[in-house]
C-alpha cells in the first residue's frame, strides 16, 4: 500500500511486480497511474492519464509518449530511474523523494519542465536531448551524507534553460518556497517598510514646518 495521499484517493491504474520485460500502459484519462515493485524493466504510456507515480522501482525506464493532465508526477524509494518525455509531453512539477540516480531526459528543458523537488536523494540529473550533444547536469546540491540533505531541495528550469538550485522553506501554512525567494521577499519588504517610513517622516516634517511658520508669522489684526 502506498502512502501516497493521491494514490489511495482517486481511481488509478496500477502497474506492479513487473520484472525483466517491456509493457505499454494505456490507464483511463480520469485515473491516476500508479506503477511499483517492479525491475529491470521498461514502461511506454501511451495515454493521457491523471496524474502519475512511481515506487519502489529499480533499474526501469519510463516513456511518457502522452500527458500527465494535472502535469505532475511522484518518484518514491526507486533506484535507478530514467525518466523520457516525447516532446510535447509536460511536466511542471516532479518531486523526488528517497532516491537514488534518477535521470530526467527531456527534448527542450525550458518547455517540458518547470520545478522538480527532490529530498533525501542522490544523483539526480537532468538530460537534455536539444539536437546538439547529449548534455547532464547534475541537480544534487550537497554530498550524499551531508545533514543538509534531510532538506527539501527545488530545481527551477528558466526560460533560457538554465537551471536553479535552492533549499526549500515553508512560510505560512507550510506553502513552499525557496530560501533565495524568501530573503528577496523580506528585502522587498525592507524597502517598502523604508518608503512607508520615508513618507511619513516627510509629512511630519512638513507640519512641522507649517506649524513653525504660523506662529513667526506677525499678525496684522490691531492690538
């Protein structure tokens, strides 16, 4: 049974104990496609599905050939990991929990992706497959046994490509955000908090200036 809330909620098609072959799926465009405990095999989805997840798989190539709807996908306690997307396949947000060298190779970065979140996992990579050579980069941030890596981490692909790293902070009711948005959050707030301050010291002023003025002025009414 997985813990995952989606998983356990919605109708899903589920995929397990496959081993040492190749299959094509075709879930239900409604449903949420849910695939573990499954090795040394590779998976083609060849329909729109839901949403997607992946568990407690090891050495399997996924190849999304049709959309995830909601755009998101889950990778949980999984080894060995490569994930394609066909072009014009999207995925604004993949988040990466408990693993270990998953590999996300995609036709154009800026397009296809946008987030991916990874926590307590090593050897994450993104493939780019753009028509020039095959490029890796490496999304992991800290060594493997560092204590950082009890942190959640967020890649953000930018329109140019390039890829960002940053921790991950919850403000709020627990609504993530990155460490480098949130101190240019407070910064922000800085600035118009000095503003605000600025303003009213020049409108203090000013009365006090017209205050000043009345009472030197002399008054032309007879004693």
């Amino acid at each position: 049974m997985s813990y995952n809330p989606f998983l356990r909620s919605r109708p899903r098609s589920l995929i397990s104990g496959y081993h040492d072959t190749s299959i094509s799926v075709e879930p239900k465009i409604k449903e949420g496609l849910y695939i573990c405990h499954s090795s040394d095999s590779s998976v083609s989805v060849e329909k729109k599905c839901a949403k997607a997840g992946i568990e407690a798989c090891k050495n399997v190539s996924f190849y999304f050939n049709a959309p995830v709807m909601t755009e998101m996908l889950e990778v949980v306690s999984s080894e060995n990991i490569d994930i394609y997307l066909t072009r014009g396949v999207t995925l604004r947000t993949i988040t990466i929990d408990m693993c270990r060298n998953v590999n996300i190779h995609v036709q154009n970065a800026a397009e296809q992706l946008f987030k991916i979140y990874y926590h307590q996992s090593s050897d994450t990579k993104l493939v780019k497959h753009e028509g020039g050579p095959i490029q890796k980069v490496d999304l992991d941030v800290v060594p493997v046994n560092n204590e950082k890596q009890r942190f959640q981490f967020v890649c953000r692909i930018h329109d140019d490509g390039h890829v960002q790293t940053d921790p991950v902070v919850r403000e709020g009711k627990g609504y993530p955000t990155t460490l480098q948005e949130k101190e240019q959050h407070e910064a922000n707030e800085m600035i118009m908090l000095k503003h605000f301050r600025d303003q009213i010291y020049l409108l203090v002023g000013l009365d006090e200036m017209a205050c000043s003025s009345e009472e030197s002025t002399p008054s032309n009414s007879p004693p």
